[in-house]
C-alpha cells in the first residue's frame, strides 16, 4: 500500500563543481531547514538541485537570505509505503491508465520494509495525478 501526497518543491540551477551541492546543504540544515526530499543530477554544464522542504514559507525565506536563486513554485509527489517487488509499477500504471506521462521518478528502498519516491509530471497534469493518486 502506497501513500502519495502533492508537495511544493523549488528548483535551481548550480555550477557542476566539487563541494556546490553540500555548501548550500549545510547552510540550509544550519538555518533549521528540514527537507522532505532532495536530488541533485547534471543539467547540461551546470547541475539541477531541487528541494522538497518540509515548511515552503521558512524554506523560502532562508533561501532568500542565503541568495539561492531558486524558480518558482511547483508541485510533485511525494510517495510513501511498504516496500514491495512492483511497487512504482503499480502507481506508474495508475497514471499511465489516466493517460498521464511522467516527467521523471526517483525511488529508493528506506529500510524497514520501507519505499520512498518522488514522482514528477508536467504541471498541467497535477490536479488529475492527484486524483489518480489519490493524492
């Protein structure tokens, strides 16, 4: 049984250098920032960090004070649940029956008997992958 729920996340892009991404890690969890979600991947010659914070508002106004030049607001999922063979195939197949195409997925094995994931798709498409998700 899977848990999905519709969550902000915030984007940036960073010079792809040795040290960028755990700089601005350190300087969030020093302000307090506790993060829901986190990935980081190449982006042509710079990489993508995006961040899926636990309060949007303090996160906000922390990456403000740290000059983080983040996008906009979006909204992905974040999807929980007992981990089990076929699990991101089961809600992957929910969206692909409401003909929703998805952007990009990350899942990991949390321990315990644990999965976790977050899901992207386009952002036109979010109210009905709520729906289908349940979310």
């Amino acid at each position: 049984m899977a848990r999905a729920q519709k969550v902000s996340y915030f984007a940036m892009q960073i010079p792809n250098r040795v040290g960028e991404a755990g700089r601005i890690l350190a300087g969030l969890a020093k302000a307090g920032i506790n993060l829901l979600a986190f990935t980081g991947f190449p982006s042509g010659r710079h990489s993508q960090m995006d961040f899926i914070p636990a309060n949007a508002t303090t996160f906000l106004a922390v990456a403000r004070g740290m000059k983080l030049r983040l996008r906009g607001r979006k909204t992905a999922f974040l999807i929980s649940g007992t981990d089990q063979r076929g699990a991101i195939a089961k809600i992957t197949s929910k969206l692909a029956t409401a003909k929703i195409n998805v952007t990009a997925v990350d899942a990991v094995c949390a321990g315990a008997g644990r999965f976790g994931a977050i899901l992207w798709v386009k952002q036109k498409d979010v109210n009905r992958a709520a729906r289908a998700l349940g979310a």
